[in-house]
C-alpha cells in the first residue's frame, strides 16, 4: 500500500523531508514555544526600569517637577544668594568705616587693615556669587535629566505593554 494514497494524495518525499527538518530543529522548535515566557519577563524588566526610572525623576525633580534634590538645591542657591547680598553689604559698611577711619589722625594703620578685609570679604563674597550660580545651573540640569527620566520611564513602560500584547497571541 501506498503512503501518499492514505494520506489522501500526499507525496510521501515531501512528508519525509518535513518529518526530517522537524526532527533535525526539534530543539529549536522548543525555544519558539518559550517564546511566550521570554516576552512576559522582558514585558516585566521594561516595565520595571520604567518604574524605576519614573522613581529617580521624582527624587530628582519631585512630583511637581521643581521639588526634589532639584528644589534643594534651588532653595541652597537662593539662600546663598541672600548671605551674598548681605555680605555686599557688610563689605561697603567696612570699605566706608575704612575711609572714614583714613581721615582721623593716627588711624592710617587700622583704616588700611579695614580696607584689606573689605577686599578679602569682597572676593569671597563674589566667590560665593559665583557658588550660587553654579548651583542654579546645576539644578537646571537636574530638571532636565528628571524630565527626560521621566519620558524613559514612560516609553519603557510603553514598549513593556508593547510585548505583552505581542506575546498574549502566542499563549
């Protein structure tokens, strides 16, 4: 009896080449049936850097997108910008108790002393200027990686949804 006549006009060559090409990639064949399993742990690793991502956007910048180590940093900045301004202040009360000092007789030495500490506290004065720019910029910039954090997070949990959904046919 004829193989190809029981299987209803089959030619048997074909069969016994798709028998063999089974048999050869049976272990392949197997890894495609896990395919489903590595989609859902891949789906739940971009899911979960989302979630981690979206975690260091708040500590960043906090919920409101200025608070955070951002509105520290902010809040340290504007703070040394006042002790800065007082300062300012500070060393024109002694650069003018200096120059009145110059003006009493026998009080050249203190009067220069003065004025030597009055551009010693202006420098540092200015220093500390500078200081509290710098920590504005470096807050600004913290803003920004926050946001884009933010955004990571969103597309991350995005493509882990994306690959569920590619994987739920397979089931």
């Amino acid at each position: 009896m004829d193989l190809g006549n029981l299987l209803g006009g089959l030619d048997a060559d074909k069969l016994g080449n798709v028998i063999e090409i089974v048999t050869k990639n049976q272990g392949s064949l197997e890894a495609v049936g896990q395919l489903p399993e590595f989609f859902e742990k891949f789906a739940a690793g971009l899911s979960n850097a989302g979630e981690q991502a979206k975690q260091a956007a708040v500590a960043l910048v906090g919920e409101d997108g200025s608070s955070g180590i951002k509105g520290t940093l902010g809040d340290s900045a504007s703070a040394l910008g006042d002790i800065v301004e007082s300062l300012g202040k500070g060393v024109s009360l002694i650069g003018d108790a200096a120059d009145s000092a110059k003006k009493v007789p026998l009080m050249d030495g203190p009067a220069k002393r003065f004025a030597e500490a009055a551009d010693e506290m202006g420098s540092t004065t200015s220093r500390l200027g500078d200081l509290a720019t710098s920590m504005e910029a470096i807050a600004d910039t913290l803003a920004k990686v926050g946001a884009a954090l933010a955004k990571l997070g969103e597309h991350l949990d995005d493509s882990g949804s994306q690959a569920r959904g590619f994987a739920a046919p397979m089931k």
